[in-house]
C-alpha cells in the first residue's frame, strides 16, 4: 500500500511536470518566439543572398520572341520617374514587364555610390535585398542595363559633379560587367512652371548634352529621350506631366506608353 | 489500483499532446475567413482608393518584397501605380508562425525604403508613410500605408480576426 501511494505520488508529478512542459511550449507570445523568428529570418536572409546568383541565371535564358528576348535579360536602373515606368509595365503587359526593375525615389549619379549601409543612402532593393546599382548586372544576370539617372544630382551637385559621378558609375558597372551592353538615357524635362534655381530645363540640357559625350568617350549607348517629351519650348508636355501640382517631373500613362515603346525600338 | 493510475496518466498524456499540437498557430482568425482578395473588395467598396496596381502572382512578392511563395497561403497586394503617391496595401496569410515572421521582416524593409526615399522629396508621403506601419497577427500580416489606413485596417480585421 505504502508502496502503491509513493507510485502515484511520483506518477502524479511527473504529470504536473510534463503538463507544465507542454503548455510551455505552447506559449506563442511574442517573447518567446522573436529568438527564433529573427534566427529562422537571418537563415533565410542568407540563403536568399546565397541563391541570388542562380535565381539570376535562371532568369537569363532567352525565351519568347526576338524582341522579348533583350528585356527578358536586361535590368532597368533609375529614380522615382522610372518607378513609374516599371507599374505601367506590370499593368500594361509590355515587354518590357520582364525586365529586372532597380527603380528608387531620389536616387541619382552620385548617391547611387555611396556604401550599401549609409544610412542616408536609397538603394534599389532586389528581391528584398538592398543592392547596390555597380553590381545590377552581376545581382540580375542581365545582359543589358538600361539606366537613367541625374534629375537627383543636377541641382544638388551641379553639372560638372553629376557628370563626374555619372563617369565613375558607368566605368564601376563596366568593371563588374564588361559584357554587359549600357543603354544610358538622358534626363527628362520639367513642367513649365516647375523651374528651379539649379534644376530646371536649361541646366538638363547641358547635363544632357555632356552626358551624351561621356557616353561616346566610355563606348556605351545614349538614349535621347528629352525631345521625346518635351513642348515646342523645351519643357515636359503638360499630357505627360504626372504630378503638376507637386515637382513637374513625373510621368502619365502616355508618357510610359511613348518611353516603353521607344525602349523597343531602340534597345537591341 | 494501479492500472487506474497507468490509465489516467495515459490519457492525461495524451490530451496535453493534442491540445499542445492544436494550439501550434495560436490565431484568432475567423474559421471562415474570406480570402485577401474578397477583403480587398469590401475595402474598394468602402473606401476611395487613388489607381493601384494589382500584384497578380505569388512571385510578384518576391520581386517587390523578397517574400517567398513557400511562405504564402493566400495574399493581396496593390501598390499606387502613380509612382509618386505612396499608397500600398499588402495582406498575407501566411502558411505558419515562423513564415509569418519572414513576411513581416520583408514588409518591414520594404516599409524602412519607402520611407528614406520619400524623405528627401516627398514630405507628403512620407508623412503619410510614418503614420502608418506593419503588423502582425498570427499568421496573417499586413501593410497599410494610405490616408484612410486606420478604416482600411478596421474592414480587414473585421473581416478576418475574431
């Protein structure tokens, strides 16, 4: 009988015991899952960074029509103005959907370089991933880079700087990639009333006019597409002008409609 | 006496297992939930929307987030297709507690980005992006940057949570 009580006492406790275990494993709260979430979430930051490569190469076997084929495996770099271009691509079905899109508010020439972890600095995100723009075409696996850039550096650092930052990104992206073909295309104008002390149409045009030499001098292709938008008095179309209440600088619908096609034609 | 004992311990075993593995994902969503897409339809209805862009496909996530189809069960997701305005709504049921947590940490980048590049040129939207955030609530995570984000996320947990 002594026995028999010391049997259950022990068994009794073991219960209480393994109960209290198990309802604590349970215990989803928050304290007692972000250890494991943020492990479970650098693994798995590592693994995305470790496949990027081959996700990439993935991505650059040519499919679907000849023209299809260059925007299958191009990766298209630039500010908040080819923001826009890449959601008109997505919703209008163009070829150009395919392409790899590094599009980041306020990113420019200059800034495009500094360190991936400046706290200051807006680089694209690919994948999730911050990435830097030198390296687009190694990230993606992309065989053309198509790049706009310079509405951001204009009036901050003027035309000779922007030009000297846009010089040592292209030589940087050549570097990295000396297969690659770079499509650099100019900067776009601004609406009318939109001016300002440094950044307006006058200054983009002689950004633009030294950035068309630059390209001549690093053996890259220049794509013009200010006149493409611009009025009979140099400024952005009032029809293409996305925001005309706030910078003057953004695109409509028909402005990504003209840009889209016009990437057709002349990317090859 | 103790065969009753051995019984009684067995079950008691048992039971714990069961309820352990039952409450594995801890949720108070509604059983009958109805999918992201139909959640997104309701808000549409409520709420004035600027044009957004669809995210049709699960790899879309991926390109725009980094988040992985294999953590998603069901998702929406529309960003203002403007490429100024800021708006982005994003629902993601996701298929467990750690996967949930993945999402939140790419929702939460993608947040921290909209933010820094608004900063310096946009003061509007990025207001608008500072007064909003991510959250999570069990396996379901969400995004909601938009002037009317406190509405948006009442007719989401409506809809979805108990």
């Amino acid at each position: 009988m002594n026995l028999q009580k010391r049997i259950s006492a022990f068994l009794l406790t073991v219960v209480l015991i393994i109960s209290v275990i198990l309802t604590g494993c349970n215990n989803n709260s928050t304290a007692t899952q972000k250890p494991t979430q943020a492990s479970q979430q650098t693994e798995t930051h590592k693994a995305t960074e470790a496949t990027t490569t081959t996700e990439a190469v993935i991505q650059t076997e040519p499919v679907g029509t000849s023209d299809s084929k260059v925007f299958d495996n191009a990766v298209i770099v630039g500010d908040s103005i080819t923001l826009k271009l890449d959601y008109y691509c997505q919703a209008n079905e163009t070829p150009l959907k395919n392409s790899v899109f590094l599009p980041s508010g306020s990113l420019g020439w200059t800034n495009a370089q500094w360190d991936i972890d400046n706290e200051a600095a807006v680089h694209p995100t690919y994948k999730g991933s911050t990435v830097l723009v030198e390296n687009c075409a190694e990230i993606t696996g992309a065989k053309y880079v198509i790049i706009m850039l310079g509405m951001n550096d204009i009036g901050l650092y003027g035309i000779d700087d922007s030009i000297s930052s846009a010089k040592s990104l292209i030589e940087k992206i050549k570097a990295n990639s000396p297969e690659v073909k770079i499509y650099v295309e100019s900067v776009t104008p601004i609406l009318a009333g939109m001016q300002r002390e440094n950044l307006n149409n006058e200054n983009v045009r002689a950004f633009n006019e030294k950035l068309s030499d630059l390209t001549k001098e690093l053996n890259v292709e220049y794509l013009d597409l200010y006149p493409l938008f611009a009025d009979e008095n140099g400024n952005l179309r009032d029809e293409y002008c996305g925001d005309p209440q706030a910078m003057g600088i953004h695109f409509t619908d028909a402005a990504c409609e003209l840009w889209a096609d016009y990437l057709q034609k002349n990317v090859k | 006496m103790m065969k009753k004992i051995f019984l009684l311990f067995a079950v008691f075993v048992f039971s714990a297992s069961v309820l352990c593995g039952c409450g594995q994902s801890n949720q108070n969503n509604k059983a009958d939930a109805p999918p992201l897409k139909e959640v997104y339809t309701i808000i549409q209805n409520e709420v004035t929307l600027p044009d957004m862009l669809e995210l049709k496909e699960k790899s879309d996530l991926e390109d725009y987030y980094g988040i992985k189809e294999d953590d998603v069960t069901d998702f929406y997701a529309a960003i203002d297709s403007s490429g100024v305005g800021q708006d982005e709504i994003v629902f993601v049921m996701a298929k467990d507690d750690a996967s949930a947590g993945r999402v939140e940490e790419c929702l939460n980048s993608r947040y921290d980005s909209k933010l820094k590049q608004n900063e310096s040129y946009n003061p509007k939207e990025a207001a608008k992006i500072k007064k909003c955030s991510v959250k999570k609530n069990g396996n379901y995570v969400s995004m909601v940057i938009s002037d009317d984000a406190e509405k948006i996320e009442q007719i989401y947990s409506n809809s979805v949570f108990v």
